[in-house]
C-alpha cells in the first residue's frame, strides 16, 4: 500500500473480494502458495470455483486465510480491510459501537471483529528502548461512590516507558511496588540508557546508572533536559481513549488496547501502516471467539496474573514486526 492512501483510494482499490483475496495471497505468499500443512509450494493447484488451493503432496485443501487471525470468518474481506483501516488511522481508536454501524454488522460480530484485529498489533520481540527514556506509570479506574479522591482499590496500574523520538512500550502490571517496576524497566529497557522518572520511591536504584528525577510533589515538572512531558502526554492519549472512545474497558482485555496504542503510536511514521497490520493478521494464529468471553472469577487474583503471563508469553512468540 502507498504513502498517499487514504479511505477514498483504499475502496477504489479494494471494492470486490477478488482483489481483497488476491492481495492478501501476495501478502502472505509472495513466491507462490505454501502449504500449511505440509510446507510444500512447488505442487499447489488453485480451485477456482472455491477460492481456495489443494496440495498435491498431502491432499490438504486450503485459502489464504487457512489458520490465520481472518480464518473461518463469514464478513466479506473488503470489510475486513475496511475495519483495519479505521483501527490503524483512528488516533484514538475506534469503538466495536461505531464499527458496527460503519460496517453495518451486528454488535457482536464488530466487537470480535475489533479484537481479532487488535490481537494482530500485539508485536512481539521487541528491541529495548535506548537513548533518553521516560518512565512512568497511571491507573485507569471510573470514580467510586462513597470513597475519597485517592481511592484506588477499582484502579489497575498501567507502566510506561517511551524513548523520545522513538517507541513506547505499555505493560499492565499489579501494583507499583518495586519489583514490578523493576521487572518492567527490565524487560523494556536498555541498561545504558538515561532513564528520567518522578520522585516515587520505587524508581529509586533500580532505573540504572544514569537515573535522573523530577520532584512533583514540590512543582518541579522540568529540570533543564529531565523530564516526564512526553510518556504523560502518551497518558493523555490513552485516558482521551476511554473516555471518548471505548467508554469502558475490562481488565481482561485491557492488555489487547494497550497492544493497539503501542502499535499505532510505533508506527506513526509508517506510510504501509495498514499493509503491515494486515500481514500481522495473516501471519497470528487464529484467536476462537470462546476464549474472548471466557469467563475468570473476578476475585481470583491468581487467574489474572496467569491471564497476564500468558499474554506476555504471547507476545514474545509473535513473528518480528515486518518492516
């Protein structure tokens, strides 16, 4: 996809399934179909009449989009096409609600729809962050009625590391004691690069050698080139989201949101944006709508955190981010 594309030249260009279908076959298989089973490519016949490939090898039947995120979907493709357009241009997302009457789809389907999608911007081994980093963390958490300004039991903890004129990396993590940040700096991180945190004592001796603060308790929002400005503008992003956008998130899913803004936000200059997010939904695994609404005991904290690890273990199998 070019630079210039826009909502007019994407539907000029992707009007009719056959060219949905074709350009997804050029995708995932730019030297010729590959069978999925077999890994086979030199005997592949097309079956026209079916949209779909037979493997002389095993006999295996299949599509373009055998096994992959798009796999045993009935919406037409050039609405697929269309809902991952919006998802990657919408500066602060786009909600299952407004795709539903976009698409003219039901709720239902707009909100697996909108999950497949964001499951597919889940990008995985990622480099750490260098250079000048901000790190940061905020709670997300409506207002409780009956309790003080500072109550935080309904809140979770979100941690934030952006490296300026770079990446951010957005990770969900139980609290802000220091072990969790310790673990987060860690895994997003490299151990030389400045790190400028606020004043909270759990940043203390664990941010590396060159770890600078700012005091905001006292007023100080910059010191000279330490600073938190740019991760608290990411914060206002993602709040903006919310609140404007998706009105309400569970904590189940909020790791998929925060997977989305961190990948539109490391790709913000990317001109093939949306071809990129499209080979990301070829190349994830196929994601049942069962396992979305599965249902966890909300006072089960254990099953929460195994939900998170399984979350991360994911997204460091995820293929490299294509270029």
């Amino acid at each position: 996809m070019s630079e210039s594309t826009n909502l007019i030249s994407l539907i000029e260009r992707f009007g009719s399934e056959d060219r949905c279908r074709a350009y997804l076959e050029e995708l995932r298989w730019p030297d010729g179909p590959e069978c999925p089973r077999c890994g086979e490519f030199t005997t592949i016949s097309r079956i026209a009449s079916r949209n779909q490939f037979e493997c002389d090898a095993c006999r295996y039947q299949f599509s373009v989009t055998a096994g992959t995120l798009i796999h045993d979907s009935h919406l037409p493709l050039w609405k697929w096409f269309l809902a991952t357009y919006l998802m990657c241009e919408s500066k602060k997302g786009i909600s299952a609600k407004q795709l539903q009457r976009m698409l003219s789809v039901s709720y239902k389907t707009a909100w697996y729809l909108s999950h497949r999608i964001r499951d597919a911007m889940g990008d995985g081994q990622q480099p750490l962050l260098t250079g000048t980093v901000e790190v940061d963390e905020t709670y997300l958490g409506g207002k409780r009625k009956g309790y003080g300004k500072g109550y935080r039991g309904n809140k979770v903890v979100i941690a934030g590391a952006i490296e300026r004129g770079g990446e951010i990396r957005l990770r969900l993590i139980p609290n802000t004691r220091r072990h969790n940040l310790e673990g987060f700096i860690e895994s997003s991180v490299d151990d030389g690069a400045s790190v400028y945190t606020d004043e909270l004592a759990s940043y203390q001796g664990i941010a590396g050698s060159d770890h600078q603060t700012v005091d905001h308790h006292s007023e100080e929002w910059v010191r000279g080139n330490v600073h938190t400005n740019t991760v608290e503008s990411a914060w206002s992003l993602l709040k903006r989201s919310v609140v404007g956008t998706y009105h309400h998130m569970s904590v189940k899913h909020l790791p998929a949101y925060l997977d989305e803004m961190e990948w539109r936000f490391n790709n913000r200059e990317n001109p093939y944006l949306f071809r990129d997010t499209l080979l990301m939904l070829l190349h994830g695994d196929a994601l049942p709508y069962a396992l979305l609404i599965e249902r966890d005991d909300p006072g089960d904290r254990q099953r929460e955190n195994d939900a998170l690890l399984r979350r991360e273990a994911k997204r460091q199998a995820r293929r490299p981010r294509v270029g």
